[in-house]
C-alpha cells in the first residue's frame, strides 16, 4: 500500500489516541509521522504501508516497512497488541524496535527472529508549568520563528547538521505544509549575517498538549556557544506560549541527550532496533 493522505491520517489519529493513554511512553507523536513521512519525498517510493481497523473503521495499528533499509516501524493500540505477530510477518523486513522493557514486545520479535540488539532511541520528557525565558544570545544574534521565504536558509541549516542529508527545499515545503507543522514553532536563533546557527522544529499535539522537538541542530561553527540549549527554551517558551505543557524529544548520543537534560529533560523510556 502506498502513501495516501487517508494513511498520514489514520497514523496521526492513532498517535493522538495513544497519547491520551500512554502519556509520556507513547509511541508516536502526529510530528513524528508528519515529520518522518514528509522530510524526504523521493522515498515514498521505497515504503510499504499497511493499516488495521476495527469495526468502527478506526486504525488500530499501523505498520511501516523502509526498503531502502528493511527498518519495520509500527504503532498498534493498546487494546490490540495481539496484532504484533501479524505485523512483525513482514518477510522483506530485517530491523524492527521494540520498548526496551516491554518484554512481551521482545519475545515476539524474538519469535520472528529478531533478536540482535541495535541503535537505541532514548526519550526524555519534562513538563513546562510555566514559559521558561531564553538566555541572552551574542551580540547580533536573535531568537526568531520561520517564515515561508526562509526556505532555502531553513533547508541550508539542515543539511549542514546533518550532512549527508536529503532534505531539500521542494521536500520541505512539504513539511511545511503537512498537519500539524507551525511556521510559529519552527524555531531558529538566527546569527548576524542572516545564517541560521541553530534551530528546534516543535510539532504541537494541542489534544494531549504535548509539543515534539523534532529535529534539532547547530551548525559546527557555532557550537559550544550554548545556542543549543538556547534554542531549545526558546523553544519551550513558544511551546509554553502556543497552550502546550508538556515536551518530549529524542536522543541517541551522550552529547545530544546531555543537551536536552541541561533545559530541563528526563529520560521516560528507551526503544531498541533489532535486526535478523
């Protein structure tokens, strides 16, 4: 099955309905699935979408299958975890995650034979009763929010963060314009000559009001100015501003999970890659 709008759709609602019952160990959130769906266009090609509903044609789960890797991504409500061995029967799949202590979760993966340990995704939440204020930036730099002609900049800072990348600005503007993206809570600290140095895109959940910071990068040469962790208050505090009290990120290296327990974040939970 191939991307269609009803699929981005019933992945997002699933991610809200998830939300309200797990709470902090959620899965998913809508910005994850816009964010991972939209960022590179020319993949599309490569998944393979297939969707579970119920009675009342609700998606109960959903399963997501990368084949330029084999990396097997799914969500499936809490109710219907019965599904996982239906899910996990993917033959072209050779990676799929699991929750690092849902052992249920890792002795069907084990079942369909994976069992090799891989990258692991730690995410950290904190809540934000109040707006916390961003520190002062260097002279000539500012804090500031995305507009539409900022593409090609927003698309520059991007990929020098995260070199090789395959962003562009025709992608990006799908980001863009993709439910529930917010120029508002795309937010950079911007240097004296109009570069970006660093930014966080928050992606707000108003139902649950828990906002996603989803992707977050300084560019080499401005680094260890603490714009990092700058930007990410500034980032709580539109968040704040925006009626969200909640904020959950991700991270995989010391270095970027130092960061964000430096503004406040604490580790909730781990998911785990394993491969066959």
């Amino acid at each position: 099955m191939r991307l269609t709008p009803e699929i981005v759709a019933g992945m997002q609602q699933l991610a809200l309905e998830q939300r309200r019952l797990l709470g902090p160990r959620a899965p998913w959130h809508v910005g994850d699935v816009a964010w991972g769906l939209r960022q590179h266009e020319e993949r599309e090609p490569e998944w393979t979408f297939r969707l579970w509903r119920d009675g009342a044609d609700r998606v109960v789960a959903w399963s997501w299958l990368k084949g330029d890797r084999g990396l097997l991504e799914y969500d499936l409500h809490l109710e219907h975890r019965h599904l996982l061995d239906e899910i996990l029967d993917e033959p072209d799949a050779n990676e799929a995650v699991a929750l690092e202590d849902d052992e249920e979760a890792r002795a069907v993966l084990a079942r369909h034979g994976f069992t090799k340990p891989g990258r692991a995704i730690h995410f950290n939440h904190r809540e934000v009763p109040d707006a916390p204020t961003p520190p002062p930036l260097p002279e000539g730099f500012r804090y500031r929010t995305v507009e539409p002609e900022d593409v090609a900049e927003r698309v520059a800072i991007h990929r020098d963060v995260w070199e090789p990348s395959r962003v562009t600005e025709s992608s990006y503007r799908n980001v863009m314009a993709e439910w529930p993206y917010r120029g508002s809570l795309d937010c950079v600290v911007e240097a004296p000559d109009g570069r970006f140095a660093s930014y966080v895109l928050v992606w707000p959940d108003d139902k649950n009001g828990a906002g996603l910071f989803e992707p977050v990068g300084t560019r080499s040469e401005f680094r260890r100015r603490g714009l990092g962790a700058a930007v990410c208050t500034f980032g709580l505090q539109r968040l704040h501003e925006e009626g969200m009290r909640r904020a959950v990120v991700g991270c995989d290296t010391d270095s970027a999970c130092a960061l964000y327990e430096s503004v406040g974040f604490r580790r909730s939970w781990t998911i785990v890659s394993y491969g066959r």
